[in-house]
C-alpha cells in the first residue's frame, strides 16, 4: 500500500499545496467569529476536493468525505488573535494588529491536508469509513465557537472526535500525548466596584473604593487557595485594573477582570459561586458595591483513554516508535473540551519547535512555528482516521 507520506506529497508543496494555504491564512487572519475569507478559502478547496461542504450560521464549516454514519471526525481552528505579528516573516500578517499567535493556521492546514488525501483514497475505493472534517470558528473567545458547532448538530452523528494543538515547547516530528485532562478550565472573571466617590482627604465618607479594589485584587486569589482543595489547580490571575483618573479623588467605580482556571471538572463548577461569596465578604467594611460576571468558558480537554491509544498508535506507527512523549496537564483552555461533553475523543500536541531552536511561547507575536510540522500533523491525522479502532463504537452516539 502506498504509504501515507506519498499520499501526502502532490498537496503538500506548490502554489495550490497546504503549506501554501497555511501561508495564505496566516497572511489574512480573521478575529473570532470574522473568519469570512478564511471560511470561504477552506470551503472552496474542500468542495473543488469532491467534499461535502455545510458552512455554520455565521462562520466555520464541516466537510463529509465518504457515506455513511458514524463517522469519525478531524477538527481545526479557523480564527486568529488580536495582537500584532512581530515574526517579520514574507508571509507575515497584513491585518494590523491580528496574528494567527497560537498555531490555528497550521491546524487548518493539517486538517485540510487530511481531508484531501482522504478524498483521493475515497475516489479510489479505498476509504474505510466515513469522515467529517469540522472547521470551527471562534476558538479564542468565551463562550466559544465549539458551543455553536455543536448546537448546529455538527458532531450528532460522529462516533469520535480527534483533534491536534500546536506546542512550541516540542520539537518538529513528535507528538505529546496525555490520557485524562490534558487542558484545564478557564473562565472570565470580572469584579466591578461602585462607591460615592469624594476627596481623597476623606476616604470615610466617600467609601474608600480602590482601597477595597485593591483587596478583591490581591486577596481573593489568595482565599480561593484556602477554600479549594489545592490538587484541583484553581488559580485566578487577574489581567487588567483600572480605578479613577485624579490622585486626589476617590473614584465612584472601578473593576478588574481576569481568567479562572482549574484543572478539575468538579472544583470548576463550584468555583463561580465561591467567587461571589468572597468577593462580598472581602468588600464589605469599605461601603462599596461589588458585581462578579463570571463568563463560563471551557471544562478541561479530558482525553477519553481509547481515543488517546488511537492517536498513540498511530503516531508510532506513522512516525516512528520514538514520535510521542508524555505531556503534562496545562492550566490553557481549549474549547475542545465541549466535543468530548458530547462524544469520545482526544487532543495531541504537535510540536513545532525547530530542534535545537528557539522556544517560542503561544500567544505571541514573535511565534514562528517550523512549517515541517504540517506534513507530521497531516500523516497523523490520517493515521488516526484510517485506524481500524478510530471509531471507537461509542454508544453515546446520537441517532440524531
């Protein structure tokens, strides 16, 4: 049987190969839920490939390739983040201050590079089952766009779900791989505190308001320590404050927002509450209001042990009995995690770091993953999909 990486070679390089495309979004990123133009290029090639292609309400698409239900599903990021590219690449963005800094470029090409080899193998007769590519729109944001794909029915009649994500702390031709939560769960935290305001000579009658924020800001994430238990990796970090203009004046309002994290599903139910509690208990003696908005964002990614040996045996098998290592749990998001509320599934760590090289971080402008990692992430995509045990045979398969 030919093998995978010969498969792989005609859509790999020239003006019309994946790492081509992959260049194209990355010159054109789109924000969550803009991903109009990336949307369109995707679909255009999935269709001119022999796809059937369904756009979402808004942005994002799935692909069928083959018939049949259940099918196995391959799923990609299509948006990019709102930060300006530093990388100097040829290929660099040209939208001010929106970079595709977290990898999404490349999960798109690699899951379209699937998608077009599997295409061939269906042309041919030689597709085993059923595959559905799904292109989601609005990874970066909370809620994301994961809820809306599968509102829109899009994983109702798969049987298992498989998906990658860019590790730059990994080296080009290797995998990372983890049974159990891989991710952990994150949500936004926002305290707003209002008071009278006043002169700052006399804090007592105006309710001395960014005395109190400075509480909430330092010690809520200290009393959440001691009221969870500390295995569950609950950690608030607060990323932007603002309080007042003048030094002389007490402001009448002020806020701090930040990121919730957790490592377990239980603690992260619970923990919203427990923030309110606190936030009240911990403003109470300084004659201020408090509010908590508390945007649920994703559970921890929980890697179904079944389909972490699919992918384990396929990266071995496909790239070498040394491509996976271990992975540690990782206190980042990812709306993954609500595919695998509904079917089976896992997430592998694509590494993308030139060996030897620079290590670059995630979600910053200068990241500039190696571009051999397209074609490893492609073979073990199709290695999976192929795998006679990717299906899994779930029963929490919706007749839907």
């Amino acid at each position: 049987m030919t093998s995978l990486a010969a498969l792989l070679a005609p859509h790999l390089d020239g003006p019309g190969g994946i790492t081509a495309l992959r260049r194209d979004l990355h010159a054109h990123p789109e924000r969550s839920r803009e991903e109009h133009r990336t949307t369109s290029l995707v679909a255009e090639r999935m269709a001119a490939a022999g796809l059937r292609v369904r756009l979402l309400p808004g942005t994002g698409l799935i692909a069928d390739v083959g018939e049949g239900v259940p099918r196995v599903g391959l799923r990609a990021d299509l948006d990019a983040l709102a930060l300006p590219e530093t990388t100097g690449l040829p290929y660099a963005s040209t939208v001010p201050g929106v970079a595709h800094a977290c990898g999404h470029d490349i999960h798109t090409a690699c899951v379209a590079g699937a998608g077009l080899v599997l295409a061939d193998l269906h042309r041919a007769g030689r597709l085993p089952r059923p595959v559905r590519l799904v292109f989601q729109p609005a990874e970066e944001v909370m809620p994301g766009g994961a809820i809306d794909v599968v509102q829109a029915g899009a994983v109702d009649d798969l049987s298992a779900i498989y998906g990658l994500h860019c590790d730059p702390g990994t080296e080009v031709g290797r995998v990372g791989l983890k049974a159990g939560p891989i991710t952990s769960a994150s949500d936004t935290v926002r305290v707003r505190i209002t008071g009278t305001g006043g002169h700052t000579s006399r804090p007592h009658l105006a309710g001395d308001l960014v005395f109190a924020l400075g509480q909430v800001v330092t010690q809520l994430p200290a009393v959440l320590s001691r009221r969870v238990d500390p295995r569950s990796g609950l950690n608030l970090t607060w990323g932007a404050v603002r309080a007042g203009e003048a030094p002389n004046a007490v402001p009448s309002e002020g806020w701090a927002a930040g990121t919730l994290r957790c490592m377990e599903s239980d603690a992260w139910r619970h923990a919203g509450e427990l923030v309110e509690d606190v936030v009240a208990d911990l403003v109470r003696p300084y004659a201020v209001q408090a509010e908590v908005t508390l945007v649920r964002g994703v559970p921890p990614v929980d890697n179904e042990v079944r389909a972490t040996a699919v992918l384990d045996g396929a990266a071995r098998a496909e790239l070498g009995p040394h491509a996976v290592e271990p992975t540690r749990q990782s206190l980042g998001g990812e709306d993954f995690a609500w595919y695998l509320q509904r079917v089976p599934g896992a997430m592998a760590r694509l590494g993308t770091r030139t060996p030897g090289g620079h290590v670059y971080d995630l979600h910053r402008g200068d990241y500039v993953p190696d571009e051999r990692c397209i074609p490893v992430g492609v073979r073990l995509l199709l290695a999976t999909a192929l795998s006679p045990d990717a299906a899994l045979d779930d029963p929490r398969v919706s007749d839907a």
